[in-house]
C-alpha cells in the first residue's frame, strides 16, 4: 500500500494478512475531506490494522499519531512501518483492545484532534465504537471523528458529544466524518 501525500509520498507500507485495507479511492477521499486539519494534530488511530490512516496523517504533517490494535500481527507491521519511515518518535503502538484504551486516554485526560475508527466487518464494533468515545469524551475542542465502516451498519446517528459533518458512499464502504459539538464546521456537508 503507498502513501499518498506529503513527506512520505509513494511511500510503501507493509498490510498484514487478514486485514481488510482501507481501499485507495476511499483512503484518497478521506485525506481530502481532512487535510486543512491534519497539519499539528494528535491522531488516535483505532483498529489501526497496517496503521495506513495515522501513517498518512503523520506523512501530512500530524505532531503525533498513537496506534491500536489487539491483534499481534497487525502491531508488529505497525512497527515496521513506523521503524521503515523512522518515525518511531512521532507514534506510539498499543497491543490492547480499543474500546478499553479509549477509556484509559479519558482517565487520563488525554485528547486528540482526529480519531479514526475502522473495525473490523459484521461485528457491531462501529455502534460499540461511537458510544465508546459518547461515553468516554477524549475530542479535542476541534477534534473529529472518522468512521469507515460497512454500508449496512446499523447505529445511531445523534451523539451529544460529535455531530455527523460530512458521510461518503464507496461501493460497500461508508465514510462518516463526525466533528466536535464545541466547534463550529469548517469542513463542508457537501465534500
């Protein structure tokens, strides 16, 4: 998989087996839809899989990005990437379940402007995922959400915390941008 902008582009990056990527032309929509935010943010990156989406924030200009994922293979591709782009000291990997580290970053009062969530397929993670960070607030007062997740996933739409800003149609994949209720939208409906 290549990186697509910034001091990385063209980049490779290694995608563990069994892993579902994030395609191209959504992972492409994505960072267009972000990129006047990316610059300087914190990056929370939730079942983070190959760790595309905060590699890619980072190659764009994010101060940090932390990494998610329970699963072995996946954290330790993480590391070769990061290790790969000597970018170690802008990252940090987390072998944990994402739904208890969110609730450790909120005890800890820790923030982030841009938290992607891509979980895995059919198993209900993205309605386990938006109540998680409903429940365990841990936006910055600019911060967003980025959900990918299956068409056919059914959750709540209406979040005291996040509001829906912006949601994009890919075949099967949905990309739903949620964004801070304490800030008011610079991002377009319409993008």
């Amino acid at each position: 998989m290549k990186i697509l902008k910034g001091e990385f582009k063209n980049r490779s990056i290694i995608v563990p087996g069994k892993t579902r990527p994030v395609a191209l032309r959504v992972k492409r929509s994505l960072f267009d839809i972000l990129q006047d935010v990316i610059p300087e943010s914190h990056v929370l990156d939730l079942f983070a899989g190959s760790g595309a989406l905060g590699i890619e924030s980072v190659s764009q200009g994010a101060h940090h990005a932390v990494f998610v994922d329970s699963g072995l293979s996946p954290v330790k591709t993480i590391r070769q990437n990061v290790n790969s782009l000597k970018i170690a000291h802008k990252t940090k990997v987390i072998c944990k379940d994402a739904l208890a580290v969110v609730k450790r970053f909120h005890e800890r009062g820790d923030h982030f402007d841009i938290i992607y969530a891509d979980p895995p397929y059919y198993q209900g993670l993205t309605r386990k995922t938006l109540h998680t960070l409903e429940a365990y607030d841990i936006l910055t007062p600019r911060g967003f959400v980025v959900v990918t997740c299956f068409y056919k996933d059914i959750f709540d739409s209406q979040f005291t915390h996040f509001q829906e800003i912006s949601r994009r149609s890919y075949g099967q994949t949905v990309i739903i941008v949620y964004q801070n209720r304490d800030e008011k939208s610079h991002i377009s409906r319409d993008i």
